[in-house]
C-alpha cells in the first residue's frame, strides 16, 4: 500500500467524522496518539508499538486530508532528493 492508497484508505474510513470535528480537535487527537506511542516506545511491546504507530499515521492521514495536502506527495517533495538541508542521503548536516 502506497502512503497515498493509505491517506485514500482512511479518508473513506473517518473523513466524514473527522472533518466534521474540525482541524484543531483532529490534531488534538493526533497529539493524544503521539502522547500514546511515546508510552508504548517505553514499555517496547512490540505489539502495543505496532498498533501506536499505526494510529499515529492513520491520525496524520486524516489531518492531511483535513488540510487539502496530499500526504504522499508533501512527502516526495520534501524527501526524494535526501536531507532538505544538506541533500544527501545520509544526512551529513552537523547537529546544532
């Protein structure tokens, strides 16, 4: 599955509702799932950390189609060439 098959996926799946709570309180629930996978990454279940990011992304998917950007597309644009900043792959850029 493609990320945009993905972002197609969940918009037929939760783009009426989630639209119709609105951009703010569908990010709010994005940052709830992140606060949710952050806990899951310190227990390390593998099972618990499957389902935590994929909830992470489904919440992504749906905030995207929430804000018109299609998700594979802002992906490609921004990393196909490598790192935005120094456009290798790896990134050689010096932490800061």
């Amino acid at each position: 599955m493609t990320i945009a098959q993905f972002q197609k996926l969940i918009e037929e799946i939760y783009y009426e509702k989630d639209s119709r709570r609105g951009m703010e309180a569908t990010f709010m629930w994005l940052t709830e799932e992140v606060g949710e996978l952050s806990r899951a990454l310190r227990r390390g279940n593998p099972q618990q950390l499957r389902e935590e990011f994929a909830d992470v992304a489904a919440w992504l998917a749906t905030l995207a189609s929430i804000a018109g950007v299609d998700l594979q597309q802002a992906v490609v644009e921004k990393y196909c060439d490598g790192c935005p900043k120094c456009g290798c792959t790896p990134c050689r850029c010096t932490e800061g």
